[in-house]
C-alpha cells in the first residue's frame, strides 16, 4: 500500500471517522469496503494511466494546426480511463449514472489523479460545470448539458476573464443580446447571441468529448443599448461549442466559438489554455454572426451562479496543490534515502576514512523534509475536512448542515490559498533537496513545481482570496463565522489541553487565535476599508497558519503514537508549531497596527 493510500486511510476513518456517513439514507449503501474499492480503482487508473503520460504532456504541448487542437495520445487514453471509472459522476444520484459517494471520497479518489498527472483532461472543470447546472439551470438544461457532462459525453468549462478585464468581472464587455422574436420561448432556456472575448480558459479547445460546454458571463444590454456597469449586469449562458438538440444529440451545427490562440504555460502544460471569441463571425450559426447561449437562472444573477462553481472550484484547486507538493515530497524524500553524501559530526569533527552517509541523515535535510511533511499531510487534512463539511452541509440534520456551511464560507480562501502558497514551497524545497539534479529535468521535481505555481493564481489570486477573507468573510453577520470556527478551535484546544505532549501545542494554538481576534478588531478599528484591507495578504497567511496549527492538532489527538507512521505525524505537528506557527507575529503585527507603507507608496517612487 502506497503512503499516500496510507495516509488517506487514516485520515478517513481514524480521523474524520466517514464511516459514520454510511448511516445516513444517501449513503446507505457503502461501506468501508465500497470506500476503498474506489480508492483502489482510482489509485491504479492514476499508476497506470496518468503517471506515465504526465511527463509526455509536460514535453508535448497542446498545439493548434488552424482546425484541431492536438494533445498526445497518452493524454487521450488517460481522459478516457477517467471517464470510464464513472468519477465524473461519483458524488451524482444512482438514476444519473452516479455511485452516491460522499463528497470527502470523491476528494480522497480524485487526489490520485492531481498527484499522478495534474495537468491531464480537466474532468475538475467539466464537474463543477454539471454540477453548477443542477442547482441553477431548468430541468432541460440540467438533462441536455450536465447529464451529458456526467457521462463523459460532454466535457465543460467556464468563461469569466476577459482580456482587459483579468480578475476585475464588473469590467467585462462580453454582450448578449436576445436571438430573434421567439427567443423567450426556446426550450433549452431564452436564447441569446453572444459577442465578446473570453481569456485564460482551461479546456476550452480539445477534441477529448463530443462537445465542449462553455458556461460564460456576460451582459445584457439595457433598453438605451448599452451594458450595466458593475457586477449586477452580469448573466451567465450556456454556449456549446456544438448545438445540441431536446435529446441531447449534436443536431451538426458549429456553434460561433472561436479559437483566437493558445497559452503557453510555465507549467500545468496538459490542459490547452485558450482565448476564445465568441461571435466573431468565423463559424456563422443559422444564417447569422453571433454565438448562441441560454440564459442560466435570471438575468443579472450570473456572478451567484458562478460562485456556485467557483467556490467548490476552489476547493479543488487547494487540493491540486497540495498533491503537487505531496509528489514532490515523496520523491525527495526517496531520493535523501537513496543518495550518499557527507559524513557525521563527531567529537573530532568529519572523519574522510568514514563511507558517507544517506543524506536524510543531516539534521537540515530532515528539516526540509519535515517542513514538506507538515505542509503536505497538513494540507491534505483541510481539504478532506472542508470536504467533511460539505457532506454535512448536504446530508446533516438542519443545525448540523447550518454550521458547516457557515464553517464552509469561513475556510474556503484558506483552503484555495494556504496551500497553493506553502505547498508549493514545499516542491521548493524537494528541489532543494535534490540539488543540482533537482534543478534538470532528469529529476520530475522541477516539473512538480512549475505545475504548482499555477495555484497561486487561478481561481482568485492571494489578494483576492484575502480581500475575501478579512473584507468579508470573518465581519459578516457580525463576526458570526469567525466565532463559530474559533469555537472548533477552542473544542480542539480542550480536547488537547489534559495530554501532556499536546499541552504546549494547544497553549500556543489558544494564544495565536487570541491574536487573530486581536488583529481582526484593530484592522477594522477605523471603519476604513482602505486601511483595514492594506494588509489582507499577510491577514490571510496568519489566518491560515493558524487554521493548519488547528488541523495539526485535532489530528494528533487520533494519532497512534505506538507506530512510526504515528510518530512521523506526531513529528510534523511539532514542527510545524515550533518552526511555522511563530511566523504569525510578524505578520499580524502590520495588520495590527493597520501599517501603511504599501499603502501610501506613490507611483513614481518605483
């Protein structure tokens, strides 16, 4: 059995106990033993399939030929097997083709995937797509799109970026206007053509499914012709890049959706990168310029459907980057067992007649060793809990399902960020620990790290997820969220406080939140905006330095100290309270005393 198999199974049932799910009517019919038969499904597809391809993506990049968007052959077979495994639609009703599973076994099948190959197929996307449709699309759009996407018929994206727009979707200029007299009544939604250039879409050119399904934000014009400013004109439409009839069947017609060009990345190089031109004119659709969409729930709520995407989106994101780190760590990890070289400090100092030693001997090898571990394990264990919270959030009693979900709001941008930031220092430091050879591509650690630095960005850059947090999250409904997880965490530190080993870990864990209140209430002490928010980013990275301290933890209480694998999870909590935890100091004390220097910088000090 595999450590990562290993891991997951202690996390899974010594930890969050998910056997306890199996209880509840909707996954009444699993078992620990239909749980592992998934992971053992999805750990071989990911050995077998994803791992021998990934390298041949990372090498031969998508490339356009005016027609076709090509990818490798393996890349091919690789989406293929992840269709046929039915994980598209794990999570799905049994009459949609789905198994029922439990969202934190679909997280814990899928991180086989984002380790083995991250950058294959994009199946993230496509089920974020369906899953969006279910809960805010018609019963058509819901049978002709997201079944079809369930399947792996249909494969999905989502368009939001513009080229001047980036991150900023008030700004976005892409139009939709209604198509023609009936369009009202169409029966796949009211109809409209659509103008404009989307940019940074993952997936949005392949030949992987029969079709492609954009879901795109755009704006309806008002009465005078022109768009709404803000965000609150913003719609969301489905435009397939094939047109589809009542029965799902492609009717033959090419949708107006052009490929303007691809992204050449750093990393993450499997999945096309495009930027699309919607009614441009290049693929004219029933006697007219003008890509066809259907309008998803009302006009003008396109930005709280998205989010619905969005914000599992991020999740998944998180745990993306957290299996990245998790591969470098494992080959790092190898090769300091594998490679000799030094020899012991002695009272005499390095005896040269000595044979050298493996290089996980040396004290600051085991450092970066243990700080990869602690980021990696770390980072694991918050996905798989927020995941816990969203099977609770669906299946839980009413307060039950009320209380993760405001747990949900709280530790999203922690779970997105957190671990796209410290896990990628984790494949950093599996470089690092390499050497030289980790700096070639004779080694994949390099690859693991440019795949990663991807994270950081997509799907709500730093500063927005700490915009997020601090602008938001922990002052809505008057601090309601950041009372109710302070409260997980103080159950935690109770918990802790009686075990001697634990003591000192659960004393600096009550302080540090102390802090976090602290730094919170002076941040907004003003009831300025401008000050309070200067300094989100190093809010965020305390905040979430805090929540892993807190994960570290409530895992050590379930800990068998009796084993190694015990002792080596005992060994990562101490690190990470001992060497990562004090950082917070630092970084709240700007927060604190609401620093200005990045703030009133001016422009042409630079």
């Amino acid at each position: 059995m595999s450590g990562l198999r290993q891991n997951l199974d202690f996390l899974l049932h010594d930890w969050l106990g998910v056997a306890s799910l199996t209880t509840r009517p909707r996954f009444a019919d699993h078992s620990r033993e239909t749980f592992a038969a998934v992971l053992d499904t999805c750990e071989r597809i990911a050995r077998e399939k994803f791992a021998p391809a990934n390298r041949t993506a990372d090498v031969q990049e998508p490339h356009f030929d005016g027609e076709c968007v090509h990818l490798p052959e393996s890349t091919r077979a690789a989406s293929d097997a992840y269709v046929a495994s039915g994980m598209l639609a794990a999570a799905q009703d049994y009459d949609l083709g789905g198994m029922q599973l439990p969202c934190v076994i679909e997280m814990a099948a899928n991180s086989f995937f984002a380790k083995a190959g991250i950058g294959l197929g994009g199946h993230m996307l496509t089920s974020g797509n369906a899953n969006l449709l279910m809960a805010h699309g018609t019963e058509a759009q819901r049978r002709v799109f997201a079944h079809q996407e369930f399947s792996g018929r249909f494969f999905g994206t989502m368009c939001l970026s513009e080229p001047q727009a980036g991150s900023s979707l008030s700004d976005i200029l892409t139009r939709a206007e209604p198509d023609g007299e009936d369009s009202a009544s169409d029966p796949l939604g009211p109809r409209f053509r659509l103008r404009g250039n989307k940019m940074w879409i993952s997936n949005g050119e392949h030949e992987l499914a029969e079709n492609i399904v954009h879901l795109v934000l755009a704006k309806i014009p008002g009465p005078d012709g022109k768009l709404v400013p803000g965000a609150r004109g913003i719609s969301l439409f489905i435009v397939p890049k094939r047109l589809v009839d009542l029965g799902g069947d492609l009717t033959g017609e090419r949708n107006d959706v052009a490929l303007a060009g691809l992204n050449h990345k750093l990393g993450y190089r499997g999945i096309p990168n495009t930027l699309l031109n919607f009614g441009e004119g290049k693929y004219p659709v029933r006697g007219a310029s003008g890509a066809i969409g259907y309008l998803v729930g009302k006009p003008g709520e396109g930005l709280r459907c998205m989010f619905h995407m969005m914000n599992e989106a991020r999740i998944a994101v998180g745990l993306g980057a957290v299996m990245l780190g998790y591969a470098g760590y494992e080959a790092s990890l190898d090769y300091a067992r594998g490679r000799p070289q030094g020899r012991p400090i002695g009272p005499g100092g390095k005896d040269p007649s000595q044979p050298q030693i493996p290089i996980i001997r040396h004290a600051d090898v085991k450092r970066m060793l243990l700080a990869q571990k602690s980021y990696v394990e770390g980072g694991l264990a918050l996905e798989l809990y927020c995941a816990r919270l969203v099977d609770e959030q669906h299946t839980g009693d009413a307060q039950a399902a009320k209380d993760a979900a405001l747990l949900l709001e709280m530790l999203t941008p922690i779970a997105k960020s957190w671990p796209s930031e410290w896990c990628l220092e984790a494949n950093s430091l599996a470089i690092q620990v390499h050497g030289g050879y980790g700096y070639t591509r004779d080694y994949p650690v390099e690859q693991y790290w440019r795949d990663n630095r991807l994270n950081m960005i997509h799907e709500g850059t730093h500063g927005i997820q700490a915009l997020d947090l601090l602008g938001r999250k922990v002052v809505m409904d008057g601090g309601a969220g950041l009372l109710a997880l302070a409260q997980r965490i103080n159950g935690t530190i109770e918990r802790a406080s009686p075990h001697a080993d634990l003591h000192p870990q659960a004393t600096a864990l009550a302080a540090a939140l102390q802090q976090i209140g602290a730094a919170t209430k002076a941040a907004w002490s003003t009831g300025v905006p401008e000050e309070a928010l200067a300094n989100a980013v190093p809010y965020l990275q305390a905040f979430g330095h805090v929540v892993l301290a807190w994960i570290w933890l409530d895992v050590a209480l379930s800990v068998d100290p009796a084993t190694p694998a015990g002792q080596g999870r005992l060994a990562a909590g101490r690190y990470f309270f001992r060497h990562e935890l004090p950082r917070i100091d630092a970084w709240l004390a700007v927060v604190r005393t609401r620093d200005d220097t990045c703030r009133t910088v001016q422009e042409e000090w630079f």
